[in-house]
C-alpha cells in the first residue's frame, strides 16, 4: 500500500497560484485569465493496523483579467460578488444598528 502522507505531499506540491490563476486564453483577439480562491484540506491516520486518509477542496470562480488593447482589466463574477456581499452587508447593518442603538442610551 502507498504511503498516504507522500501521496498528498505530491497532490499538495500541484496547488497555490497553479490552482488560483488558470492558463491563459487567446478568444477573438481577447486574452482572458481565469481567477479562482481555492482552500485544501487533508487528513491523516496510524496506528496499529489503522489505516487513515482524507482530503479535499474547494474552488471558487472570483472573475478573469482580461487583456485588450486598451490594456488589462479584472473583470469579477457577479455571483460570486452576491455571495461575498450578503453576510458582510447584513454583519456591517447589524453592528450599525447596535451601534446607534448604544448612541442613543
């Protein structure tokens, strides 16, 4: 049996900018860079007879750079922006609520 903890070193070697920026793309005269946030995890185990393993991951499409002639742009994926956006706007009018709720004692 393979030794788990090598094989997630090698799978773990593959990930950080090769995982968040995807290779360039030449579409009608555009060049266009996907852009990602992706998290790893993984796990382990040992023991007498025990065997162990785990992993996982998770990638998330934040937008592109793309590159005209005008020059480089960050376009961001509206969903993805929606998303980010909901629980800060709801944390931010919560804690304004309790601030000028405090104000006004």
């Amino acid at each position: 049996m393979p030794n788990i903890a090598l094989e997630l070193g090698k799978q773990a070697a593959s990930f950080g900018v090769k995982s968040a920026y995807g290779e360039q793309q030449d579409v009608d005269g555009v060049s266009i860079t996907p852009v990602a946030f992706t998290y790893s995890g993984f796990g382990g185990g040992s023991g007498d007879g025990a065997e162990g393993g785990g992993g996982g991951g998770v990638s998330v499409p934040v937008g592109v750079y793309v590159r005209r002639e005008e020059g480089l742009r960050f376009e961001p994926n509206i969903v993805t922006l929606l998303v980010v956006a909901i629980p800060f706007v709801w944390a931010t009018g919560r804690a304004l609520s309790r601030i000028i709720r405090a104000l006004k004692k």
